[in-house]
C-alpha cells in the first residue's frame, strides 16, 4: 500500500461533494401478493433514475436485510421524497433511510 500524505487527503478532500446515500431494507411486506410485478416496477424505476443521473451509483444487495444501496446527486430532502415515490416502499416491502454524504467525482466502480 502507497503512504498517502496529508496533503494528498487535503486535496481529495477540496474535491468532495454532497451526495445522499440510499439504505433500501426488506420489510414485512415483501411477500405479499402481486409482489413480484411491484418490485419490477421499483426495478424500472431505479434503473430509469441512474439512466437520467439522479443515481450515479446503483447497488442491489444480495441479503434477507439489506436489499439496495445508492449514492443520488440529490439533496437528502429531494432523495427522501424521490424514495418515498417508491412502488415498493409504497406497498410496505421495503423501507428506506437516506443519509447525507461526501464523495469524490469520477470515482467509480472498476470494470
């Protein structure tokens, strides 16, 4: 591992900017009916929101608990509304939690 010296965090750091992160989690109401053609359409919806940038970074969750993460250019107000509009949060399978957040443009996830 490279030493990283304090001015090498000094001027990442300069570089950050606000994000929100987006906590998806299974609730009780994941196994109700029609539940597969509502989670399509949460489905749809993510994939739409990261298409027009909304989200820049998209992560399902493979867990009973946690099922999606997402990192949103959104203010945490607008992420928490946008979220709320959710057909799964709507039908109570899944809840969500947005939290605000720092991150460095252009990182991203390795091919």
């Amino acid at each position: 591992m490279n030493a990283v010296t304090d001015e090498q965090i000094q001027e990442l750091a300069a570089t950050s900017k606000p994000y929100s992160l987006v906590q998806l989690s299974w609730a009780p109401g994941r196994h109700q009916s029609g539940a597969d053609a509502i989670e399509r359409e949460h489905q749809r919806r993510m994939v739409s929101l990261r298409a027009e940038g909304t989200i820049a970074v998209l992560c399902p969750v493979l867990s009973e608990g946690l099922c999606g993460v997402a990192i949103m250019t959104q203010t945490v107000e607008q992420a928490r509304a946008t979220m709320a509009a959710d057909p799964c949060v709507q039908a109570g399978m899944m809840t969500v939690d947005v939290l605000p957040c720092l991150g460095f443009p252009g990182d991203s996830l390795p091919g």
